[in-house]
C-alpha cells in the first residue's frame, strides 16, 4: 500500500515539472517568432511576413528577401497592443459580398486575435523611426519583456506605477461658487 502511495506521489511529481519546464520554456521568445512587418524598417517592404527575435541585445527581423536590425539601447518605447482580423481571406470574402441580401457580411464576424508590437527607436545618426508588428496573441508581452530586460526603454506606466486621480467632489466646487 504504501509502495503504491508513493509511486502515486512520485509520478504527480513529475508531471508537475514537467508541466513547469514546458511553460518556462513557452515562455522565452528567444526563438525566433512568426510576425508580420507592417511598416517601419528600413530596408524592408511593407506587409512582410518574417521572424522577429530578440537576442546578444538586438531585436532581429528576417524575412527570405531582408532583414533588419534594431539595438535595444536605440529604442526609446516599446508598446503592446491586442486587436483583431478577419479570418476569412480576402478573395472569398470578396466574393462573399455579391451574396443577396448582404448574407456574404456574415464572414466578417469570424475573427482572430492578434497583438501588436510597436517599436520606437533612433538610427545610427540619430533620427527617429518607428516599426509595427503583428503575430499571434500573446507573443507580443514576451517580446517587450525580453527588449526591456536587453535595454530597450518604455514609457508605458505598470499598474504598480499608475497613479490614481483624485475624486471629482462636486459638493466643494458648490460651496465655492
């Protein structure tokens, strides 16, 4: 009986870290990532699909015709965005809009998730640019943690950071007139 109890506890162990490994692991963007480029590098063409990672204190973009670097000391803001898009691809969805009726404005309500990644930074001679990226939900997060710890700057406040406003009283601003 007891043999069994521990065998028990053994394997619940080791499913339990195992499960912790997977996710420290899902964790770190180190890999490259499949974004989308929507404007902003030089060099590269809008709308590009290619693999963005942050390694040795450079955000890489590289794509099969170009490929970019950015230092992250050069970056000024890093911002993180969630939006959506239509699912349906634009041929069908085309050809969707000539059904009676406007029955074809159905597919537009099929959507997915996706973040955004937007990059302010500074060139070699000092002019400001800025790029936009795209990729699936939740990559973007990661992305801007890995640059920030890699030092790349942001302006975005934290919830730990934010400061509350204090409360509109009406009844003093009465008082006072």
């Amino acid at each position: 009986m007891i043999l069994r109890y521990r065998t028990i506890v053994a394997a619940t162990v080791m499913i339990f870290i195992g499960l912790l490994t997977a996710i420290a692991k899902s964790e770190s963007a180190s890999s490259p990532v499949k974004v989308i480029e929507i404007i902003g590098l030089t060099g590269v063409k809008q709308n590009t699909k290619g693999a963005l990672s942050v390694e040795d204190g450079h955000l890489h973009f590289a794509s099969t015709k170009a490929s970019a670097d950015i230092k992250t000391e050069l970056i000024e803001d890093v911002v993180t965005g969630a939006d959506s898009q239509v699912a349906v691809g634009n041929t069908i969805h085309m050809i969707s809009m000539a059904a009676p009726y406007e029955s074809g404005r159905f597919l537009s309500l099929f959507r997915t998730k996706i973040d955004t990644l937007t990059v302010k930074y500074r060139d070699g001679s000092g002019g400001l640019h800025g790029a936009i990226f795209t990729m699936t939900a939740g990559v973007a997060g990661i992305i801007k943690n890995e640059l920030v710890a890699q030092g790349a700057h942001t302006n975005a406040l934290s919830e730990s950071n934010a400061v509350v406003a204090p409360a509109d009283n009406s009844q003093s601003k009465e008082q006072t007139q």
